[in-house]
C-alpha cells in the first residue's frame, strides 16, 4: 500500500500533517477481524466507532448492498419516493418509542443533530414565540459540524478555536451518579438550576442518553435521564436525545432513553444505523413538532441534502435492523457485559488505572494519565486487537457477535498495554 503518499497528501481524522501518526494498512475485514496487508489479524474493539454491530463482510449485509445495486445506487429523492427508504423508516417507527412516526433521512451523524436543532428552532418560530438557546451537559459529543459542535463540551473540543462564530449555548454540569450507583436528587440540581433560569429562551435540550460517548466516556443513572424528561415536560421544552451511539442495542437496551422509560421529542440516529457499511443518519420526531414545524411560516422542514434517502444506504441500514431483530442481540449484549463485570474490576486494581465502568456492550478503562496513542496503538496491535484510546480513556465496543474467548483477549490486551 502506498503509506507514504497517505503520510503526504491524506487526512486522518483529528491529524496534523506535520507529524502524521502511523495508519495501519488494511486490506479487507471479516467477522470481527481487520486484517492488514501483511495478513495479521486483529480482534475489532471499536465497531469502526460504533457502527459495525455485526461485524464485517456479513453475508445478509452484502446480499442486501448487491441486490440494491442492480437496481439502483442513487436516485433523487426530491419529489420521488422507493421502497428502500420507505421499508427503513417503517423499521425505525416500529423500532422507536410510539409517538417518534415522522422520519428525516440524511448523511451523517453530525447532520443530524444539525437537522435535529433546526427543527428546535423552527417549532418556536412557528409558535410565534422565537428561542435560540440549547441546554445541555458537560462532557457531551455532537459531532463536529458548527451547530454539533455548539453543542459539545465547551472545554475539551474546539469552542476556544471558533469563538466568535460558534453561537453560545447552556452547559450544565454532568451526571456523576454511576448506572449502577444508588440515585442521589442532587446530580440534577445543575441542570434544574441552569433550565429555571433560562425556561423562557431554551429551545429544546440536547443530550446523550445514559452514555456520554466521545466526550468522556461516562455511563449516568437512568434516574437523571427521568428527571430531565419531567423538567422538560413541566416548562414545555423539547427534549432531543441523541442516540447516534447508544442505539441499536448497544446499551442492553434497543435504544438507551428505555433505560429510563422515557420519549424524546426528537430522536438522532447514526452510526450502527447502516450495521457500519454505509454513512447514514435519521431524525425522528412526533407528529406534534412535526405539523408545529410545518405549520409555521416556511410551510415546510428546511433542509434537503442531495443524497438524501440514499437507496443503497437505505436497503442496507433496513437489512441491518432486520438483522437485529431476527438475531437474539439482547443475549449477545448482555454476556458480553457479564464478561465485562467479571473481568474490568480486576483491571481497577492495576496502579495506572483510575476507574473501570461498563454497560452492555461498551467496557471502559480510564487511566490516570493519557496514553501516548502511537506507542500504545502499536502494542495492541503486537497483540493482535484493534483498540483506539483517546487521552485517558482506552475503551471497547466490540461487533455483537464477538466470542467469550475474544473479548477476554480484548481486555488481557488492555491489562498488558496499558
Ligand atoms: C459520532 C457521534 C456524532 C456524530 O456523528 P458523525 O457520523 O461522526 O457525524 C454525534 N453524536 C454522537 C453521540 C456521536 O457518538
């Protein structure tokens, strides 16, 4: 592979091109292995960030792709309609909390939450009474576009960089309680105190259900959740949960608002959407804000991107939750949190570990200082696993169907790197 033309003229997510980090050449993937050019197999920890749920090259996934394929890999969706969009969104209505029935496809995760916030937006205008601010938590990952990131925790992303341009939300401060912790009413006195002050200009609040992702890693009492949902209900503010991680049974649960038996307002979903093969995302919202929105003075939802609906991302993200349902996920999910509970605790004791935490299918080390990622990348993959940390956090989110066997390989690995 020609690594060297990569080092000078690509990108990598979050890299400089003065001091480019090694890239791993891989040549093809299968099961839950990445295989690199010199034939080495590793063991997949991250889901290709969450999103490959059941694993690689999976034969119902490529027959879905392929069959799609002869038939059409693009069609405008302006004004047109075809069953691959259609049998999804009706997948994702049936799937989703029952008052989430109005579905709005688009690219990316990131996009998303932007068409989420914008729909915030535009059910205020349309009631005639404007709000532009968005209540949220420390600790929070949108994603990396300019609305997304207004959102993100403001001291560890990228706010500093865009001051000025970035517009200035509410941060409350985030959920301590643990999942498995006893519930203690003052972690939600921020966030109460924080809506109070500003119930008349927030627009909706925007979180991470019950698992705060890239911001941090933080697993929080689904008692919290429940709260945020009452105060919300009580000043008449919409609640957006953001589950472009969390969803798909990552959690244990299908989606990880039903930890807390809740319903948002607006739903996101992303990553595991497509079961990893395709970009794709969904907003889903009520019928409420759906007609509020559209009854407002733009007479529409504002936005429409090119390739939206796309109907080879559409058939494959279908078959993927067809997948999920007709396979016994939650079985799945759930020994693999079992190996976490009896293995990360171990781990605990190790003197360069702070804390361990886990849930369903994410297993979680935090050190007590950040990893020099090129020196430990390279030992996982002396090891034969593929596990990328991030600061002080070195984390799993392995493909549903790993092995007994595997996962413990996936957390000796971290005991020998770390
Ligand atoms: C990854 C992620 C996003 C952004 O999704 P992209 O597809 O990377 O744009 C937004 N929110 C959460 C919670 C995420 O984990």
């Amino acid at each position: 592979m020609d690594i060297s033309f990569d080092r000078d003229h690509i990108w990598h997510p979050y890299t400089s091109t003065l001091e480019p980090l090694t890239c791993y050449p891989v040549t093809h993937a299968n099961g839950v292995n990445l295989y690199l050019e010199d034939g080495t197999a590793l063991i997949d920890g991250m889901s290709s960030w969450w999103a490959a749920i059941h694993g690689y090259n999976h034969p119902v996934l490529n027959q879905a792709v392929t069959e799609q394929l002869s038939k059409m890999s693009h069609v405008m969706f302006g004004g047109i309609t075809h069953d691959p969009a259609i049998n999804l969104c009706k997948k994702l209505v049936e799937m989703t909390p029952d008052a989430l029935e109005k579905v709005f496809l688009c690219d990316s995760g990131s996009i998303s939450v932007e068409v989420s916030l914008k729909m915030a937006l535009q059910y205020w205008h349309a009631k005639g009474t404007p709000r532009a601010k968005f209540l949220t938590l420390r600790h929070g990952y949108h994603g990396d576009s300019f609305a997304a990131m207004s959102v993100t925790d403001p001291d560890n992303s990228m706010h500093k960089l865009y001051k000025g341009f970035l517009p200035e939300h509410i941060f409350a401060d985030s959920p301590t309680c643990g999942f498995f912790e006893d519930w203690q009413e003052e972690d939600i006195q921020d966030f109460q105190t924080k809506l109070i002050e500003n119930k008349d200009t927030i627009a909706a609040v925007i979180l991470e259900p019950i698992v705060q992702g890239a911001g941090g890693m933080r697993i929080y009492h689904p008692t919290y959740l429940k709260r945020v949902r009452e105060l919300c209900d009580e000043f008449g503010i919409l609640l957006i949960s953001d589950e472009i991680a969390t969803g798909f049974g990552r959690t244990g649960k299908l989606f990880a608002c039903e930890h807390s038996d809740i319903t948002p307002d607006i739903m996101c979903v992303g990553k595991a959407l497509t079961g990893g093969y395709m970009t794709m995302a969904a907003t889903i919202t009520t019928k409420h804000v759906a007609d509020t929105v559209c009854g407002g003075e733009a007479g529409c939802f504002m936005h429409g991107p090119t390739f939206m609906g796309n109907p080879l991302s559409s058939a494959v993200a279908n078959a993927s939750l067809q997948l999920l349902q007709d396979t016994n996920w939650q079985e799945k999910v759930s020994n693999i949190e079992s190996v976490f509970a009896s293995n990360l605790p171990t781990l605990a004791e190790h003197d360069k570990v702070s804390k361990v935490r886990w849930l369903g299918a994410i297993g979680v080390v935090e050190l007590h200082a950040p990893v020099n990622l090129e020196e430990i990348q390279k030992r996982f993959v002396e090891h034969g696993v593929w596990i990328r940390p991030f600061g002080r956090l070195v984390y799993v989110m392995p493909p549903y169907d790993i092995s007994d066997d595997q996962l413990k390989q996936l957390i000796d690995a971290i005991a020998s790197c770390i």
